[in-house]
C-alpha cells in the first residue's frame, strides 16, 4: 500500500475554519483543492506537509455576473464548469477557451481556476487569459478581506503574493461595455494535452476604425505571465493595420517577452511563436470586434 502523503488531513467547513487551520499549523499546513498540480509535488517529495487542509466542500464554486458589469468567480470552480457555462459560453467565452484547453478531461473535472493560479505558473491558462482581461483576486486571511490585480499576484514560478494563512476566494472580471474582441492562442506539441510553449491572450476594444484599448497577456515567455506594455502602448489610438500588428508583435517578442531553452522548446523557437502568435491573436480579437459582438 502507498504510503499516505501527509500525517493529518482537515476538511473545514467554512472559509474562516480553513483560515484558522493554516494559522494553527502554519508550515506544516498546505491546501488542497482539485489536487491536480499538488499530488505531483507531495509524491514527488516537493512538498512535505504534515497536514492536508480540503477545501473542495467550501461553497465557491460559483459562476455570477454580465460582461457588461462584471463577472464573479468562485475559486474552487472547476474547468469543466467553466467550460460548460451557459452564462460565459454567452458573455464571455474566451475563458470557456481557456477551460477547454486545460489538460484532458480527467483534469477538468477537478482541476480549480484557483488552483490554476496559485500554482503560479508562467503557462497557466486561466492566468494568461485573466491578465488580458485585468481581473483581480478577492483574497481572505486573519486580517479581513483584500483585493490584488492578478498581474500582481505571481512573483515568479510556484511563488505567490499569498500570504501563508490566507485563502483566494473569488476571481473578479471587470465589466466590458460595448464591442469588444478576446483571443487566446495556446500553441502545444500535442494540443491541450501539452503545457503551452507559448501562450497569448488579448482583450481589444474599437474605437470605429481605431483601437481604443488593447491588452496583450504572453505566457511561458518569462517569470510570470506578461503583459506586453510596449506593444500596447504603440497600438493604443492608432488606426488598426497590418502593418501596426506585425510591428507590435516584433516589439513584443523582442522588448516584452524573455526566453530560455528547456525541455519543451529552445528560446530562439519560442520567439518566432511569440511574434507569430501574437499577430493570430491580434487579428482574431479584431475581427470578433468588429464582427458586432456586444
């Protein structure tokens, strides 16, 4: 029989009770949700917490909310929810995309959107698409209630802005009024089935010919998912042409992004993907836009 991967398991009953139970043990503590990413590093001897707080039973599964005034949702809400929702499907479906392209279907149905983000991985989907669309997090711990951008949340892989005793809660989507266009474009050796060796997501909002605003979120290309201010900045007011895109994404896979070699791609692969993947990503959003989506 497999030895059990901690000495102490504790299933709280509400938000408050788990808050206490991470001061209590402190250290010793770690959270677990859908588990997808932390039995890997308990089996793996990454982490070796004496006790498991589950939180899976804590009510914040929930999906709530519009586009136009903004969307709720709940941190244990899993990618197969998200992928199937009938409110988002209709609102906001860049972020069914992002569910659908998290793993395979085992994964999805317990992976959280929480858990996706604590992880703090570079590649995360629901990161890279969430920074596009300027979330923020609705963190609870001893002290009260907190709200942080999510672009501040990660300080780099596996490591967060969380505090040890506190607990993410709801993630909280902006409202977008009027035409708007979202893309993300996940490039994979193996489809969703692959971590992403480039990953890009965009928000973009007309202004008839001009774009008003635009948000350009790269994944897998640095520390933490990136925005691309320097592509932004000279696409923001002007007149959209191809010419501006593919200028934008030279910028961005030269200034904003930074690469290294590892086991899934070499550096100088991914900066060709990023730039290719950033003018798909572009031109896709605009096309939504411009296609009357309201």
């Amino acid at each position: 029989m497999n030895a059990p991967l901690a000495e102490e398991m504790h299933e709280p009953k509400s938000v408050e009770e788990a808050i206490t139970l991470l001061q209590e043990k402190g250290e010793d503590a770690a959270l677990i949700a859908g588990g997808t990413d932390l039995v890997i590093k308990l089996k793996e001897g990454v982490i070796e917490p004496v006790a498991l707080i589950d939180i899976t039973k804590l009510p914040l599964g929930h999906i709530r909310g519009s586009r136009t005034k903004g969307l709720q949702i709940g941190a244990l809400t899993c990618a197969k929810a998200i992928a199937t929702s009938a409110i988002l499907k209709k609102e906001l479906p860049v972020l069914v995309d992002a569910a659908i392209h998290l793993g395979g279907p085992q994964t999805q149905e317990v992976a959280t959107i929480g858990g996706n983000i604590c992880n703090a991985s570079p590649c995360a989907n629901f990161t890279n698409v969430l920074i596009a669309l300027e979330a923020s997090l609705k963190i609870k711990g001893p002290g009260g209630e907190r709200n942080l951008p999510l672009k501040d949340f990660c300080r780099g892989p596996g490591v967060t802005n969380l505090d040890r005793s506190e607990i993410l809660t709801e993630i909280l989507v902006p409202g977008i009024e009027g035409r708007y266009g979202t893309s993300y474009v996940k490039h994979t050796l193996r489809r969703e089935m692959d971590i992403a060796i480039v990953g890009v997501a965009v928000l973009l909002i007309p202004d008839n010919d001009r774009i008003r605003k635009i948000r350009i979120a790269l994944g897998s290309v640095g520390a933490t998912v990136l925005l691309a201010e320097n592509a932004q900045r000279i696409m923001e007011g002007q007149i959209f042409a191809s010419h501006l895109v593919e200028t934008a994404a030279k910028l961005a896979a030269e200034k904003d992004a930074s690469y290294i070699d590892d086991v899934r791609s070499s550096a100088a692969y991914r900066k060709i993907i990023t730039e290719n993947a950033v003018i798909k990503a572009v031109k896709e959003a605009w096309a939504m836009a411009k296609g009357g989506k309201k």
